[in-house]
C-alpha cells in the first residue's frame, strides 16, 4: 500500500497539485476540521457510495490516525482504485484545517 505522510501531503497541496482526498472519519470528528478541500465519506459507507468515485482518479485516504484509512484503502484497492494512506492521520496533520 502506498503511502504519504501530512507533510508530503501539504507540500503537494501548496504546490497546486489537483489533488483527490478522502476523510473516512465520523461526523464528530470532521467538524472538528478536516483538510481543505477533503471529501467526507465515513469509512463505513465508503462501499455503498464507490459510484461518486472514479477509477481514473487517483485518492489520498484520511483519517484520525491511520487505522481507519488503511482500511479504506484495502477496501479501494481490491475494487480497482488507486489510493494512497495518509499516515499517522489528522492527528500529525499541522497545516490549515476547514470547517
């Protein structure tokens, strides 16, 4: 599995770089702030709602600590998707947050 660290991932973000984000953490915690520009979509509906995404994109998967987005990721690359794991999740994450 592939994977990036919160710095890799706001040196691309600053950058410019298009970039396709998923945080798969519950609803309480994402109103605590997320990534900007970050698409939420808790981990337990990722199967049910694989048709909002799409194959010929890649996506950088999110969430607390890792544990949960690594999941997400199995779950995406055994249907075809190209993801990358943001580990140590929004917990090492120190750049700018939306809410």
């Amino acid at each position: 599995m592939k994977e990036i660290t919160p710095d890799e991932l706001a040196i691309k973000m600053r950058n410019g770089e298009k970039l396709h984000i998923i945080d798969v953490r519950e609803d309480e915690e994402v109103a605590t702030g997320k990534i900007p520009g970050a698409r939420h979509i808790r981990l337990g509906d990722l199967e049910d709602r694989l048709d909002e995404l799409d194959k010929n994109e890649h996506y950088y998967m999110v969430c607390r600590s890792g544990g949960r987005s690594s999941m997400a990721c199995e779950i995406l690359l055994e249907k075809g998707f190209s993801v990358t794991n943001m580990v140590g999740g929004m917990l090492s994450w120190d750049d700018e947050l939306e809410f």
